[in-house]
C-alpha cells in the first residue's frame, strides 16, 4: 500500500481557541496558562506534605509556593523565548527584532525556558533564605505536567513535526510537505509528560527522595534529557540549523547532552540536610 495512502490525515485544529474582537486566544498559550497553574498546584501538594520530606520538616512553606507562580512563570516564558531566538532562531531575529513577541506563533525552547526558571530560582530561594536544592526539586517534579500541555499544543499548531516515515500512524502534516511523518510532538508530549511526571512521583511517594534534596531536580534532568535524545532520532531538525557534526546530531541533542550528565553528578551527590529545614505551613500565603 502507497504509505501516503495508509497515513493519517492532521486533524487541522483552528490553533485559534477562540477570539474576542483583536484579542484570540490560542491553545499554544492556553497550554503555558493551564500548565503553570497545575503545575503550581502539584508543587503545593509537595511542600504541604510533611512526611515527604527528611525529619518531617518541609524546606519551604506552601506560601513560597504562591509567590513563586509569578517567578516562575515570567523564567519560562522570558527564558524559553530567549532561549528559541539565541539556540535556533538568531539570524531571523537580527533581520526583524520584533519576532521576540510574537509569541503565539510558537518558538518557545524548553532548554530557554529551563534555564530561566533556574535562575529565577536562585534568586528567590535567595530572598526567602530557603533551600535553593529542595525548591529545585519541588518545581523539576512539577515540571512534566506543561511540558505534556505544550508539546500537545505543538501538535495543534502543526509545528516541530518528525521526519519522513511509513509507519501507520505517521501524519501528514499542512506544513510538512506531501510526506507522511512522525508525530514525534506526541511522543515527547507522553515521554515528557505522563512517563517522566510518574517516575519522579514514584520516585517521591514510594522511595522518599525528596528528602535528598537536588535527587529529583537531577533525576529530571537526566529523564529529560534522555527522553529529548530519544525523540532527536525521530524529529525532523530546524532547516535553518539541519544536522550537526557528519548528519545525525541536532542542536537539541547537544543541549540535553549536559543535562544527562548534571543530573548524574546531581543524583550521586544527594544526602540528606544536615540538619532539619524549617517547618513549612499548610496552605497560606502572604
């Protein structure tokens, strides 16, 4: 059978949810919104549950939780786009500078967003005087849930498809060409989303690594990192960066590649506090 005939049609979702005279919202970024905020949610439920954490004691408070959200969501959003327009996309963006805001085009890389998020880490673990390791923890674990949302959403917007292929789920996609391809978005969507979200929380309720703080921030990195370098071999490059070093490495290979090995180094080197961190709260906030 001719293997464009046995392909998947795209589904062809208006990546427009809805709009409301010039404002349209767009699952792209309704995918960012609802992932920050379960994600959020999540991260509550683990700096609230006492027993999860070494002697019984939380090293934050749910409110440092709350007042994260906004941190934390400005590192994603700044960082991810930083990051798109410096690892994949600088050249465009010298010719028109504008192309930072445009946002709802997509464009957003995680390795940006990752890097973000860890500096605004830093700084608030700073402010508040708490374990920058342990809130590393607490966000890593929360992290699998918009990483589902959004690589879902890529796969709405018909973007980061996979390359040419016969099997009988491949897709073609509006933007692709006449070529069947893989959807490698939804196989990072259930690697990075379900598949890694389980393991860390596997990994927390059932083994307690939460009370080794910087175990689960680098068991991310390495589930991240691995499951990116899986998908590289199945997703079609940017044509503008195409493949590195002989035809098989890709730019989002060399960036996973250190964070395979930080969380290794990570991981070996936890060990509990060496004294209790202070008692967390129950749910206000301030």
């Amino acid at each position: 059978m001719d293997p464009v005939l046995a392909a998947l049609p795209f589904p062809n979702i208006d990546p427009v949810l809805f709009s409301i005279g010039p404002l349209a919202v767009h699952w792209y970024g309704l995918a960012y919104v609802v992932g920050i905020l379960l994600g959020w949610r999540y991260a509550r439920i683990l700096a609230g549950t006492n027993r999860l954490w070494f002697d019984g004691r939380p090293a934050m408070r749910v409110s440092d939780i709350d007042d994260f959200l906004i941190w934390g969501a400005v590192g994603i959003v700044l960082g991810g786009r930083l990051g798109y327009i410096f690892f994949y996309d600088f050249a465009a963006f010298m010719h028109n500078p504008l192309r930072m805001f445009e946002i709802w085009k997509g464009g957003m890389s995680f390795h940006g967003g990752l890097l973000g998020t860890i500096i605004a880490m830093i700084f608030f673990a700073r402010k508040r005087g708490i374990s920058v390791w342990s809130l590393f923890d607490v966000i890593a674990a929360s992290a699998p849930i918009g990483l589902f949302l959004g690589r879902i959403a890529n796969f709405v917007n018909g973007e980061l498809w996979g390359r040419v292929s016969d099997v009988p789920w491949a897709v073609i996609f509006p933007t692709g060409g006449p070529e069947p391809r893989h959807p490698s978005q939804l196989y990072e969507a259930l690697l990075e989303g379900p598949l890694l979200f389980f393991a860390l929380y596997l990994l927390i309720f059932r083994f307690g690594k939460l009370q080794r703080p910087r175990y689960i921030g680098g068991a991310f990195l390495l589930g991240y990192g691995a499951c990116r370098i899986l998908v590289e071999f199945f997703r079609e490059p940017d044509a503008h960066i195409g493949y590195l070093l002989g035809g098989w490495l890709t730019m989002g290979m060399v960036l996973s590649i250190p964070m395979l090995l930080i969380g290794l180094v990570a991981m070996a080197y936890a060990k509990p506090p060496t004294q209790p961190a202070p008692v967390g709260d129950s749910g206000s906030s301030h």
